[in-house]
C-alpha cells in the first residue's frame, strides 16, 4: 500500500504538516513515511546557493522525536521513517514516485531566501508524480471539515474533481465546487461594452460547465453534498475566499512543462505563493491517489 510521505524540516519535526498526514492516513487506513533529507540549501555570499549536510545524529533525532509524536497522536497509524542524502525537493520529488501522496509544510521564510532558493513546497508541486498537499505551519484549525475544489472545465481538471469528492467523503463533509469566469473590456473601452442580457447569458452557460464537469461524479459519490458556486470573480480570489475555514482547498494543475515557469498552473502557483487559510492540494492529470 502506498505510503503517504510526510517532508521532515530539521527544525519542525512536530509540524503541521505531520498532523494533517496522520489524520489523513488515519481516515483512508493509509501508512505514513516520515522522510527526512540530509541536504539543506543555504543562501549564501551574492546569491550563490551552497549545501550543508544534517548531522547524521541530528537527523537520527529528529526521526526519533516526530516518530514518538506521531505515535502519541495517532497510535493506530503505521509509520515508517527513513533518511537520504539530497536536497529536500529533490527527495520529495524522488519519492512520490512509490507514495500515494506527498505532504509538505509552508515555513514563511526571508525574501532572499525565497529569491535564491525558491519554495520547496512549490517545488515538490511542480516535479511530483502524486499528489502534494501544502499545510501552512502558521493557518488556523479549520471551523468545518466541507472541502473546497477548484473546477476549470479541463480534461486535466478530472483528477483533481475525483481528490475532491473522495476528500469530503472521508471527511463525511460537504464539497463547494468553485468556478470562476473572467471578461476582460477591450483596452479602448469608455462605455459599457456589452449588454445586461448578454452577460446573462454568458453566466448561464458558464453554469452548465461547472455541472458538466460534475457530472457523474454525484453518482460515484452519493453521499456527499455538493453546492455550486459560480463568480466573475478571479479564480484564485474566488477560491481563497470559500477556502476561510475549510479543512482543505483541491486545486488542478495543467500538468508538467518543459520550462519551471509553466510546470504548474497559474492558480496553483498563485495560491502555493500565499498564505494559506487551509492545507492545500495540487492535483493533476495523471497523478495516482
């Protein structure tokens, strides 16, 4: 059975990350692997990234801490632990390949450290083959346990519907599918450019996408309830404001580019950059669960 991995920090070894894995696991009958790695990318002199390596006794620590943590919160989870050699990205990215899913925490950090050595958490999401859930060491417990899902019409989106449903179903919560349409005036624009009915119609038609996109999934997922909501809003001001107080936001992803600009998907870039209001899942097409 595919684990779900857990992304140790050195200095967080009791992070939110570890709970929300362990309350996970513990929900959908999964194992967990506590994985620590030994590299850690130091900003230093002009801009030029070096290594340093976690002493091997302090990494052995840090296992031994987070293991005795999860075992006290979540006695029935099986964990396992384990070490390697690399920068943590690389071994995240490296061991989605055999887990069921990845979760990493959010640590707000300087803004020359997020300049030189970008975020893990936005790493791990770019390069992953499994799905990644990002937990802000500093959010707030969720008020409620509905989950919140992003729908973009998209083939590639699917993934991410069927992690939705599937979260609230365990959660035995409800799901708000969120879908977000956008008119840009032309440039020249000085009077209103089109019509009330027009954009009435439009709004009808952007309806039935979301529910095309849904459909099915009521069927699969009898027993979880889902409200629709559809704005003119944003996207990632959309699903930021229905996020407040959720148990976690699914977002989609257009998949992997050739270039670390396009390898993930503006929103989710957007929403990875950000503090979050809830754990975060980028999920995409192709991606196992």
């Amino acid at each position: 059975m595919r684990p779900i991995v857990v992304g140790l920090h050195p200095s967080h070894p009791r992070s939110a990350a570890l709970h929300w894995a362990l309350a996970e696991a513990r929900r959908r009958a999964r194992p967990v692997q506590l994985l620590l790695a030994r590299g850690v990318p130091l900003p230093g002199q002009f801009g030029i990234v070096r290594d340093a390596l976690v002493p091997e006794p302090l990494a052995a620590e840090v296992l031994q801490r987070a293991r005795e943590h999860a075992a006290a919160a979540e006695p029935s989870v099986q964990v396992h632990t384990g070490v390697r050699d690399g920068g943590p990205a690389a071994v995240l990215v490296e061991a989605s390949a055999q887990a069921d899913s990845i979760v990493v925490g959010r640590h707000s950090g300087s803004r020359l450290s997020e300049a030189v050595l970008g975020s893990t958490s936005a790493q791990v999401a770019a390069h992953a083959r499994a799905p990644v859930v990002v937990v802000d060491d500093h959010a707030e417990p969720p008020a409620d346990g509905r989950v919140v899902l992003g729908v973009d019409g998209s083939r590639a989106n699917e993934a991410a519907i069927e992690y939705g449903f599937d979260a609230a179903q365990q959660r035995g919560s409800s799901l708000v599918a969120v879908y977000a349409w956008h008119l840009e005036p032309p440039e020249q624009a000085t009077l209103p450019w089109i019509s009330e009915h027009t954009l009435h119609r439009l709004a009808e038609e952007q309806q039935r996408v979301l529910y095309e996109a849904l459909a099915g999934w009521a069927e699969t997922y009898p027993d979880v309830q889902v409200h629709h909501v559809v704005s003119r809003l944003t996207p990632v001001d959309l699903l930021l404001a229905h996020a407040k107080n959720a148990s976690l936001l699914v977002v989609g992803s257009r998949g992997r580019g050739g270039l670390p600009g396009l390898m993930l998907g503006s929103v989710s870039q957007s929403i990875i950059h950000r503090p979050g209001p809830c754990p975060v899942a980028i999920v995409r097409e192709g991606d196992r669960h």
